[in-house]
C-alpha cells in the first residue's frame, strides 16, 4: 500500500471504483440497446465520441471528486475537451468512461467502463466492467485480479507458436503507422515462427482482461492512451502476466504503447518481432 494511502483508504476508493463501473455501464447497457445510438462528435470518421461517452465519465468524475478531493484526474472526454494529462505522485483517477466506442456504435459488446488508480506514479487499483456482457474485472496490487469474483490467472504460455496474440488496427489511417501496424501484424502471424492465430477486439481495456483471464497470451498495441491502459496493468500483472514497453523496456503509461504478455519469454518474443514507433506522449 502507497504510504500516501492507507489500507481504508484505499478500501473506499476501490468500493467507489466497483460502484461507479456498474453506474457507468448501466448507462451504457440501457444505450447499447437503444434502436439508435448517436453521434455526438468526431476527429476524423474512426475516432467516434457518443453522448454516451460524455454522459458516463461526468458522473463518474463528479461523484470521485466529491468523495476524494485532494486526488487529481485525467478522463479521455476531459483531456479531448482541453483539461490537462499530468501524472505525478499523487493519487490520480485514470478514466475512460467508455472503451470501444466504435464497437458500442456497432453494437460489438466488447465495449467497458475503464477505471483506474495510480499513487506515486504506480498502479493501485483497475476497474473494468464489460457492460454487453456483465463482466466486472477488479485487480488491487498484492490482491490478486478477479472476474466476476473469479480469480484470474494468464495462461502461462511461453511459445509464439502456441499463442493467441491480440493486435489492434487502431483510429490512426496515417499511411507511414498503418505500414509498421501492418509490418508487425505481418511479422507475428508469419514463418518461421508465427504465432498461433491473431484477434482484434477493439478495445484495449478488454484486450488486457483477456490476457488477464488466460483466454489471449499476447496483446500489443501503439497509438491507445493511458486512460486505455491504465486499469488493465494492474489487472494483467495481478492474474501474474507481465506489463511493459513493446521494446522490452520499463512500461511508460504515458508513452502510448504496450505489450502484455503471459511470461517473460512470451514478451521477449513478440518484442523481436516488432518495429517500433514513437508517439506524441499523454
């Protein structure tokens, strides 16, 4: 536990988490069924954002600022719309109050409430709720990672040959990224050593729960953001899976990329398959 934050502490922020997942994903549950979903606004025709998105995060940072004051946040609509992106030391919600928005608009249920806590710079706590389905993910560090109430676990697997790696094609249709997106899809799926076979889910928070469960063995991605990332670490490192920089190094949560993997050597792998990008940062 963070010496900023003792154990009750912490105690109320993850029951605040697990509440305001299932707020957030009732509202997104009663939309997902709705005849239409609409449109609020776009930067370009595959970065969508609903009335849905906006409605869910308010309530979430609203109700969390209210309970925690002193805590810092950053929220996907909140940043879109100018409010800053700084992790530091202290306590920081990590928000996306809907993951997979263009799944949501196609009514594809992998779609999540993505709740996350970092103290000093470290993830403390991960809330996914995979709204279409019921599925509530929870991970506190040194608790374990939990589906549902299930304890999860990844699968282990430490061959490519043997593994089902998650990629994502992403928003970005910037013809220098999509070559490396394509390059490295390519390189993982191909002889002489390719992977078993390739998902893309659509949303990063899933993606990880995935890796979490033992259902996927890998999961890259360049291009998402730290608010799609940051529940997930914990969730994936809780289930005893390995969270990290797709060049093997040090994860930066802020640099907009990621590798999960279930083993070490798993990760080791998949990195040398790669070519790397460097983004704007979060």
């Amino acid at each position: 536990i963070s010496q900023s934050m003792d154990a009750k502490e912490e105690q109320r922020c993850f029951d605040s988490a697990v509440e305001l997942a299932k707020q957030g994903g009732q509202i997104i549950r009663e939309a997902f069924e709705k005849p239409k979903i609409f449109i609020h606004k776009h930067d370009c025709s595959t970065n969508l954002v609903t009335e849905t998105d906006e409605k869910v995060e308010e309530i979430i940072i609203s109700t969390l600022k209210e309970r925690f004051p002193s805590h810092n946040f950053i929220g996907e609509e909140s940043v879109s719309n100018g409010a800053p992106c700084n992790l530091t030391d202290d306590p920081t919600w990590i928000i996306d109050p809907l993951d997979g928005t263009t799944n949501f608009v196609h009514r594809f249920p992998f779609v999540a409430v993505s709740i996350g806590l970092w103290v000093q710079k470290e993830p403390l706590l991960g809330v996914i709720y995979n709204a279409p389905q019921d599925l509530l993910y929870t991970a506190r560090a040194g608790q374990g990672a939990y589906c549902n109430g299930r304890k999860l676990s990844v699968s282990g697997e430490t061959e490519l040959s043997k593994a089902l790696v998650v990629c994502e094609v992403g928003s970005t249709r910037e013809s220098d990224r999509m070559a490396v997106v394509r390059d490295n899809m390519f390189s993982l799926v191909m002889p002489p050593d390719p992977a078993h076979s390739m998902r893309a889910i659509g949303s990063a928070a899933l993606n990880m729960c995935l890796v979490a469960c033992g259902s996927a063995d890998a999961y890259q991605e360049y291009g998402m953001h730290c608010w799609d990332i940051a529940a997930g670490t914990v969730m994936v490192r809780e289930a005893g899976g390995i969270v990290c920089d797709p060049n093997g190094g040090e994860l930066d949560v802020m640099s907009r990329s990621v590798l999960c993997a279930s083993s070490p050597q798993l990760a080791q792998r998949v990195t040398a398959s790669l070519k790397f990008i460097t983004l704007p940062r979060d």
